[in-house]
C-alpha cells in the first residue's frame, strides 16, 4: 500500500483543457499573467497534493511570432504550464464557432437564436474541421510532454476529439476525458449533425466522467441510439471493448475560502462591507454572464418580489457580479445589454436618491473581495437554466460558517449542485419568475434554525467532497481502468 502511494505522489498528471489557469497579456517584452475567472480553474486549483501537474492549453492570446510564442512558453513554464498556440482563424472557427455557439447551447438545451439557426448550420462544417484541427494541435502538444507513465486528462467539450488524437499518437496512453457541463438527453445530442464522429472520439478513452449520474446516462443512451452500441453498467461497450462511463461530482478546495475568512484583509474587507450594508438585507450573484446562467430571470423575480412586497423597498437589495466572457458572440452581447436595460429599469423604478436596490458589476473581482462578499450577504441566488454543476453555491456554503447567521443558499434545479446540496438549499425552476419570487420571500424571512440546519447540511457536503477527493478518484480510477483493461487482454 505503502508503494502503491508512493507512486502515486509521482505520478504526473497532464491537466489538457482549452484554456491555461492564467491569462496572458503582452506586457512590453514580457508578459503579465492574470489568473482566470471559471468553474473549472477554481476546481482544479484545488487539485495541488498528490500528483506532479502540468496544464497544458491555450493562454488566451494570439501570439504569431516565433519570439513572442518562445518568450511565452518560458514565462508559462514557471506557472506549470504549456501553451497551445492557436490562429486568429481557428479560433474564430473552433472556440467562438464550433465550441460556444454550437456545442455549448446544444450541452444546455438553449438552442441557437432563430436568426442565427441556418447561419450556423451553414458553416458548421468547416467549424468542425477547425474544431478538429485545434484538437490536433492540442494532441501534438501533449505528446511532446507526454512520459510514460503519465495520466492524461483532458477536460470539457473543447476536447472532445482529443482522446482519439491521442491514441493514434500512443495506443497505451492513459487517457481521462470529463465533460464539466451537462451532456443534455440523446434526443437533444442527436440533432447534432456530427453527431456520430464525436461520440466515438470519446469513446476511445480508457475513462469518461460526468457531474451526475443523469448526464453519464444520457451519454450512454446517445451511444447506444446513435452509434448502436450496448450500455452496461460499467459504461459502453463496443464489440468487446469497454469504455468505463461514470459521475465524478466536482468539489471546491473549500480550506482556501475558510482560510481565507482569517486572514486581516478579507476581515477588514468584511467589516466595511457590513457597514456599508448597516441594517439592510443583501441578496448575492456571481455568474459569468453567461445565457445559461440565468440572470435576467433573477432579475425578474427580483423585480417582482419588490412590486409585491412594498414593505421590503429599500430593505433589501441584490448584488450582482457578472463577469463577462466570450465578448466577441453577438449572443453575449445581446445578452450584456439585456442585462443592463433590466437593471436600469429595476433602479429606475424602486431606487432614491439615496438608495439603489440592484448593485450590478461588469467585472471579475479579487479573491479577497468574493469571499467577503460571499461572507457578509445574506442570500445567494444561483438560477442557472442549466449548469453542469455550479461551484458558485458551493464557494458560498464554505463562507458561511463563520458567521451567527447563516445565509440562504436559493437553487436552480437545472444545476448539477441540485443533486448533491438539494436538501440544504430552497430549490427553485429559473423559467418560473413566480416560484422564484416567492423562493426570495422564503429565504429573506426563514427562521434562524431552518438556516443553522441547511448549512450545517451543505457545510458537511462541500468540506468532504473535495475538489482534491474529485480529481484522487478520476485518477484512480483511471489507473485501475487500465490495469483492468491490460489484465483482460491477457486472458
Ligand atoms: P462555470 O460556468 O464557469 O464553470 P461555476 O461552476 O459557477 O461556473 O464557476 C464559476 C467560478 O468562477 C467560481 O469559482 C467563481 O468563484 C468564479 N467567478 C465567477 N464570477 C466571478 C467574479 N466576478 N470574480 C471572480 N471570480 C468569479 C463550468 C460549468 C459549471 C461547473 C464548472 C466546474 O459551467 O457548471 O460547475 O465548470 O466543473
């Protein structure tokens, strides 16, 4: 046992997403890395013991001299990581094309606008060649890092082709594939032209992990309807062959937030957040602003718990942080303005002079500045439409302890986190403006111990399952995967 964990502490990993944990910038010569705002950063930033890791993925930056991209790769190094060169082009194609306006409304059940619809369908094809050749791009920058002995582990819906690429290269590469958003019912998957091309993609890995247990078996039924493959209850097998298919629910690195409460700058940052707030009570959203996350719908509710509870104008108000992404999609850009003209018209109508009931942020914000934000509000509101799991709930669960009142985690049904912090949380349907509304109502007023009782429940859940425990059982299992695998072909 003692080996086996020795050889595990050795183990590498090799991190493969779309893009790096860091941002870069061209800073005169040099570069300025800024970490990046996202679920999937803040979960594997918890994945530190146990494994040698190395993020291997796109910095987020067009950088087409063989100076800039040598100066780039050593500055990256010293992070961890390698960069994946991509052209304007592909990733117009890919990223902007392929991955956000095709695969990312279909995984959510949102569909393209009906203007956009034929566009699209029109130059999906040559986006799914980009796709491909991004995805090769990625392959060759793996295998240049690649040791024997090392797990591959390739994340999201960017990297779909990737396992393939990757055995064509090595045949006994380990490699991992997990998808961190929903994979939506087979009757959604199959209107996918492609359809067919990227399930058996995947399939070539040696393990493949959803959120929930749902998401694994809409996978599976896609394969079985779409490719006539036969489900098992270990995953999909084909012609002998067995793709292990499971859930693997991410987790945070909770010990950073409750850290971090301790430390005398989020403390200070506490202290002048409750003064500021002195005898109101604050309603929170972190999103990205992104369609699926549901914003306007919050915004509704909101607007119609202050129509219809007159009692509470001026008592109560919502921050709400957006951080936007993906600016170049018109989608987003609609979205941005929607945004904005909702929260113009709630301002308009309940605001004073000496008051504003909605406090909304285009930004990203310091670590120190989520925590105590996440610390010293009362409510949280997550409404996402769809979400593959959503730590956002999570990360406000772990700040909550520390304080005499607890704060009201209000849910989304159509997030993964539903699934695991349901019992703690008021769960609610993001397209109901009505229940919603009535979900804030709830929480703004709920007993002392209702609140001690949820939290004391979602607490217990988000400091056991781990970002940590999350990556050490896909990694193991991978492990055993292979072994299993090896030990079949020599019967
Ligand atoms: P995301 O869609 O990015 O992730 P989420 O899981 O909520 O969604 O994570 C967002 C992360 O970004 C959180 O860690 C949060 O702290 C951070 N963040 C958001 N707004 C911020 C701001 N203004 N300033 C600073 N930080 C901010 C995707 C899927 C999710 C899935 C994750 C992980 O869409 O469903 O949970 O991956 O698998």
């Amino acid at each position: 046992q003692l080996q086996q964990q020795q050889q595990r502490v050795a183990q590498r990993l090799l991190v493969v997403a779309n893009r790096l944990p860091v941002s870069a910038i061209r800073d005169g010569d040099g570069w300025d890395l800024k970490l990046s705002a996202g679920g999937l950063v803040s979960a594997l930033l918890g994945v530190k013991q146990n494994f040698e890791t190395r993020w291997i993925g796109w910095a987020g930056v067009n950088v087409p001299d063989e100076e800039g991209r040598a100066s780039l790769t050593e500055a990256l190094a010293l992070k961890g990581c390698v960069p994946v060169f991509l052209d304007e082009d592909t990733v117009d194609q890919y990223y902007n094309g392929y991955c956000n306006n095709v695969l990312w409304p279909l995984f959510h059940y949102i569909g393209l606008p009906q203007e956009d619809r034929l566009a699209a369908t029109r130059s999906m094809d040559s986006q799914f060649n980009a796709y491909k050749h991004a995805n090769q791009l990625f392959a060759q920058v793996v295998f240049s890092q690649y040791q024997e002995g090392d797990v591959v582990w390739c994340h999201d819906y960017h990297l779909m082709c990737l396992p393939k690429f990757l055995k064509d290269l090595d045949s006994h590469m380990k490699v991992g594939w997990f998808l961190h958003t929903p994979f939506p019912s087979s009757e959604i998957y199959r209107t996918l032209p492609l359809r067919s091309e990227l399930l058996k993609a995947v399939l070539t890995a040696d393990l493949i992990g959803f959120h929930t247990y749902d998401y694994a078996r809409h996978f599976v039924s896609a394969c079985t309807r779409i490719l006539g493959l036969e489900g098992t209850p270990e995953g999909v097998e084909d012609h002998g062959k067995l793709t292990r298919v499971s859930a693997f629910p991410i987790g945070i690195d909770p010990d950073r937030f409750i850290q971090a409460l301790e430390t005398d700058q989020v403390k200070l940052h506490i202290k002048e957040l409750r003064r500021f707030f002195a005898g109101r009570k604050v309603m929170l959203g972190v999103d990205r602003l992104d369609m699926i996350k549901g914003i306007p719908q919050k915004l509704l509710a909101f607007e119609m718990f202050l129509e219809k509870h007159p009692e509470w104008q001026e008592n109560v108000l919502l921050v709400q942080i957006a951080v936007p992404t993906r600016t170049d999609v018109p989608e987003y850009q609609r979205l941005t303005s929607q945004v904005h003209e909702i929260v113009g018209r709630i301002n308009g109508r309940f605001g004073s002079v000496t008051f504003v009931p909605i406090h909304h942020l285009d930004r990203s914000l310091a670590f120190h500045e989520l925590c105590a934000l996440y610390a010293s509000t009362d409510v949280v509101l997550v409404t996402s439409l769809r979400d593959g799991m959503n730590l956002v709930s999570y990360e406000y669960v772990a700040c909550q302890n520390s304080k005499k009142t607890e704060g009201v985690l209000v849910l989304s049904e159509f997030s993964g986190a539903a699934q695991s912090l349901g019992a703690g949380a008021l769960l609610v349907n993001p397209w109901n403006i009505r229940e919603m509304c009535g979900a804030i109502e709830v929480a703004l007023n709920m007993p002392e111990n209702e609140r001690k009782e949820r939290q004391r429940h979602n607490f217990t859940h988000v400091t056991t399952h781990t970002a940590q425990a999350w990556a050490d059982t896909f990694v193991s299992e991978l492990n055993d995967t292979v072994v299993e695998a090896e030990l079949r072909t020599l019967h």
